[in-house]
C-alpha cells in the first residue's frame, strides 16, 4: 500500500524506510532505521527528484504510481548516484520508458558504469547554474562535489523556495509519521543520529561543505528536503549552522570524550578515574569502550566535544587493534582542532603512546596536553598525583579554550 506525504501542496514525499537494515554501507549501524528521500512535483510537467535504494522499491513504486493519479512521468532529477538513492533508477526508466533524466555528466557517466540501458536517449544534461522549468516550477543547479561523492549537485526550487539538498541535512533514522523537524524534538531525539550521519558519512568533507553551503546561501530558502531524514521549514539556521561547526572541524560543546581499550580492565580502571576527577570538577565527560562501542559513534561525540583522551593498551607491540582502528577512522575522517591526551598501558614494554601520537600526528590543529601518561599493567597509588595534574590540565584547558 502507498505511504505518502505533502511536503506543500503540489510536493509529495514518496520515499520510504529501511528498519531491518542492518548496516548502512555495510559499515554503520543504524538501530533506529534510515528513510530514503524522494519527491514528487505534480506541475505542467511531473517531476521526480531522486529514487530510492532498492530496499524500499515496492512502496516507492507504489507511492509514485499513487501521486500520479494515471500521469505519466516526465522527468526524474539525479542529485546524487550513490545506489541508496540510484539503485531502482533503472526500474523507473523501464516503468516509464518516456521519462527524462535530469543530470550532470558526471552522473551520465556514472550511469552507464551501473546501469545498461541508454542513458544517452534519456537525458537532460545540466550543469552549475543550468536552469530548467516545469511550468510554475523552475529550477536552477548548484554542484555540490563530495557532499558526499564528485557529481552531487543540489536543485534550488525558485516557486517553493526549496533547496533539494541531497545527502546534506540528512541523517540516521527512519520517518515514523513526522516528515518535518519541526514535527520532533530534534535537539532532544535525533540531533545525535544527524552528527553520526554527517561525520561519518560526509566529515572527511568540511571544505567541500562550506563551499556549497555558501553558494546554496545566494538562494532564497524556506524549506530543505534532504534525501534521508526529515525535511526542515522552520529553524533551518539552527541546522546550518551545526553543520558549518561540524564541517569547519570547530567542536559544539566543551568536553571530554574519554575513549579506552583494555583487556583486563586496568586501562579502563586509569579511564575511569580521570573521569572521575574530571567530574569533580565539572567538566562534562563521556567515556567509551572502543571494543564495545561502534566506532561512529565515538567519532561522533570526538567531533561534538573540545577535547579527547585516548587510553590504549599495548597489543603485539601495536596498539590494540580496535583503538588502531579507531585512530586510522578519525583520521580518515579528516578530524582537526582537538586537544588530546593519551595514556597507554603495557606489562612489559609500554608502546601504545607513541604509536598513537604517530598515528594522530597528521590530524591539523592537534594539541597534545602531555606527552603520555604510562601504566605499567596496572594504576598505582603513587600514580595519583601525576593523574591528578593531568585531570588538572585538561579541565583548565576546557574551561579556558
Ligand atoms: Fe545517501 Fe551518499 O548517499
């Protein structure tokens, strides 16, 4: 059965919602869901922005087929070609055979390498600034390279003032009924699964980000449909500016990820203790389990927060390998302007320290509050007071930064 809503009163959403996902990009979990985002303008001319993954085909289809009342389509808008929203780009053209896609030549390209059918009887090649018009609808694109992959472009809508933004705005977790933020409590219930999405997905792209945030700012925008998540009317600067924070590397709050490796629990023992002293006076801390807590989310919070400690044991003479990960993660993810500390742990020669600081070495604008603090197998009364002064640096630090 159709599952449809109005986003205005000639824009349906004709998406749908994956809840049995179990890894979005076979690399993050995603325990509340995830939608994927596509709309339906009913104008002179019909026109589709997007398709789905082929996960939620059926109802997609049905949705599409539902709005258009015996319409035929005539036109599809490609924002992006990654296949959770490509992937039954294919079965549209063969359900309707007339339609026209509208893209860029780098999704041309991209077609043909997916796909086999002839794009090249099909499509309406535009590019930066191009425009296009359905009848009181008219358009005008903006690329948007790597939010999150090369040929993202976005469509400004000049009759809607809607800006369709593609993966930008998104976020983990499926629509149950509410279509727009201002139907939520964001803040409160979904802010956290949108900084996952963003970091994780798209982090590695600050620059590109701001570059088509600015560009996207020439337009008139009163509505934002993204391609997962809710569609934001209200508030939007709010949302904007969260992601020039997070794509400009500048932390949300002052704080204290705290994220540890132990195997017999003494790391996390000396983890827990900074914590503790870091509670007394105040400073907000969060610590992780990096062998039980999915790395995303940890990634998440280091982007959220000012400051990160790292405690690691040492493991066949590395760094134990779920932190190695972790590390290599973050700094894929192109993380930059922290201020870090580490403790490492070892029972017979302590190396985890200086191959963590190698392996943060070239995260920009990294500042190292010490040196490393060292446990050897376990924390010791007589370790009190050097943890204490670190407790110290860190909670002046985040209070006067
Ligand atoms: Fe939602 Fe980059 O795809």
């Amino acid at each position: 059965m159709y599952c449809v809503r109005k986003v205005t009163d000639d824009i349906y959403w004709v998406g749908g919602n994956d809840r049995r996902l179990m890894c979005f990009e076979g690399v993050y979990d995603v325990p509340r869901g995830v939608s994927y985002n596509s709309y339906l303008l009913l104008d002179e001319k019909t026109v589709l922005f997007d398709t789905v993954d082929k996960a939620v085909a059926e109802v997609f289809f049905e949705n599409v087929e539902h709005v258009l009342a015996g319409r035929t389509l005539d036109y599809v808008v490609v924002h992006h070609m990654e296949p959770d929203h490509s992937a039954t780009l294919c079965e549209l053209v063969r359900r309707y055979p007339d339609v026209k896609i509208v893209c860029n030549s780098k999704m041309v390209t991209m077609i043909k390498q997916y796909f086999t059918f002839d794009i090249d009887s099909h499509a309406v090649v535009v590019d930066e600034g191009g425009t296009f018009s359905s009848g009181k609808h008219s358009f005008t694109f903006i690329n948007a390279p790597m939010v999150h992959w090369p040929e993202v472009m976005f469509t400004y809508d000049a009759a809607a003032k809607i800006l369709f933004s593609a993966d930008a705005f998104g976020m983990f977790g499926a629509l149950d009924g509410a279509l727009f933020a201002d139907e939520v409590d964001f803040e409160r219930d979904h802010l956290d699964e949108a900084r996952r999405y963003y970091t994780n997905i798209v982090g590695k792209y600050g620059l590109q980000v701001i570059n088509a945030l600015k560009k996207a700012a020439a337009f008139d925008i009163q509505m934002v449909c993204p391609l997962h998540g809710y569609v934001w009317r209200k508030n939007i600067g709010w949302f904007i500016d969260k992601y020039m924070k997070w794509a400009s590397y500048e932390p949300e709050e002052k704080g204290v990820v705290i994220a540890y490796s132990s195997v017999y629990g003494h790391t996390a023992n000396a983890a827990d203790t900074l914590a503790c002293l870091l509670g007394e006076q105040g400073v907000k801390t969060v610590v992780y389990d990096v062998s039980v807590t999915a790395e995303s989310y940890i990634i998440s919070d280091i982007f959220k927060y000012s400051h990160v400690v790292f405690a690691a044991t040492t493991y066949n003479m590395g760094v134990f390998i779920k932190m190695e990960n972790l590390l290599h993660d973050l700094v894929e993810h192109g993380i930059q302007n922290r201020s870090t500390a580490l403790i490492e742990n070892g029972t017979w020669a302590p190396q985890s320290g200086r191959l963590m600081k190698e392996l943060l070495s070239s995260c920009k604008g990294f500042r190292f509050l010490n040196e490393k603090f060292t446990l050897k197998s376990s924390m010791k009364e007589e370790q009190m007071g050097d943890l204490k002064a670190l407790a110290d640096t860190i909670a002046q630090t985040v209070k006067n930064e």
